[in-house]
C-alpha cells in the first residue's frame, strides 16, 4: 500500500520543448534539448574553444565573400525534432541563403536544421555520442556535417551516414577551399 501511494505521489514531468529551452537561456549555460530531455554537458578546455574559433572565423570570411549566408557560432540552437523536441547547438553552422526565413535570421532558434553541422570533438566526448548527433543533423535535413578531431587532426567530412571522408594535413576542405592543416596550425 505504501508503495502505491509513494507512486502516487510522484508525478511524470512532461518532455520540455524548445520554447522551454529558449526561456532557460538567461542561465547562461549552454545546453541541448535531446527528446525533450537536458542532457549533462560539460564545458569543453581552451584548445577546444580555440579550433571552434578559429574554423567558425575562417568559414565565415569564406561565405561572407561569396556571400552565400550566414555562420553561427556554437550558441545558435537548430530544432531538430518536434514533439518531443530536440534542439542541437553544433560547435559551427552554416544556412545558405535560399534556406534563410522570409523575415530574417531568427531570435529564437532556427526552426530547421542547418545546411552545414561542425562539430568538434572534445576529449570527453564519446564516439557513439557524436555518431547520434551526426545522425540527428542528417535525419533533420543537413546536407553536410564536419567532425573534427583534433587529437588526430582530421576532419571527417560526412556527405550522408555512410559517406564520409577522414581528411588531414595535406588535404584541403571541398569547397570552402581551405587546407586542414590552417584549423589546426
């Protein structure tokens, strides 16, 4: 009998949806929504930030000069999934302008998925973890996702899940015309 009431009294918190998320971000932390869920995420080291930095900065002089729409940064959220909602924040994103909204860049999150997904791999990040956002960001319509790996210092250029190409060094991204060798040097 206790152990019904105890079930009772324990109420099931309904999924949060991207509106929730968005009224969160006064907290300043940065966080995803994963089927309505928050999962734990911890802050990534300096070397990390440094490769976002620096590949969000050449990516973005690249597609400012042949002004083909806009880079974000790391804390630009792209809803992936209604109902339950997923809202992803890649380390780099890119919307081409045809995909650009009629009323312009969003407040709020992007309400589809980017047409390019980085993301950069910290040390903490496990290989399967990565593996479901790269299939999240297909699944939702990205056309390209760049995984980066610093520790072997290469990129992995997903054309769809099993399309994938490891680049390095002596290699140069397609496209967007920059060596490898220049996000890692």
């Amino acid at each position: 009998m206790a152990s019904s009431t105890r079930q009772s009294q324990q109420t099931q918190q309904a999924p949060l949806t991207a509106d929730d998320l968005f009224a969160l971000s006064d907290t300043h932390e940065k966080c995803e929504l994963v089927k309505g869920e928050l999962p734990r995420m911890v802050l990534a080291g300096g070397e990390h930030g440094k490769f976002i930095a620096r590949l969000s900065r050449l990516l973005d002089e690249y597609v400012e000069a042949q002004n083909l729409g806009v880079v974000c940064g790391a804390q630009a959220g792209y809803v992936l999934q209604k109902d339950p909602d997923t809202v992803r924040a890649p380390d780099a994103s890119f919307v081409a302008t045809a995909h650009l909204p009629p009323a312009g860049i969003p407040k709020d999150y992007w309400p589809f998925a980017p047409d390019l997904a980085v993301e950069v791999v910290a040390p903490a990040d496990p290989f399967e973890a990565m593996q479901t956002k790269v299939a999240e960001y297909f699944s939702a319509g990205t056309r390209l996702v760049w995984v980066v790996e610093p520790a072997t210092r290469t990129i992995s250029v997903y054309r769809s899940l099993h399309d994938v190409q490891a680049l390095g060094d002596t290699d140069e991204l397609d496209g967007f015309r920059c060596p490898v060798k220049r996000v890692f040097d």
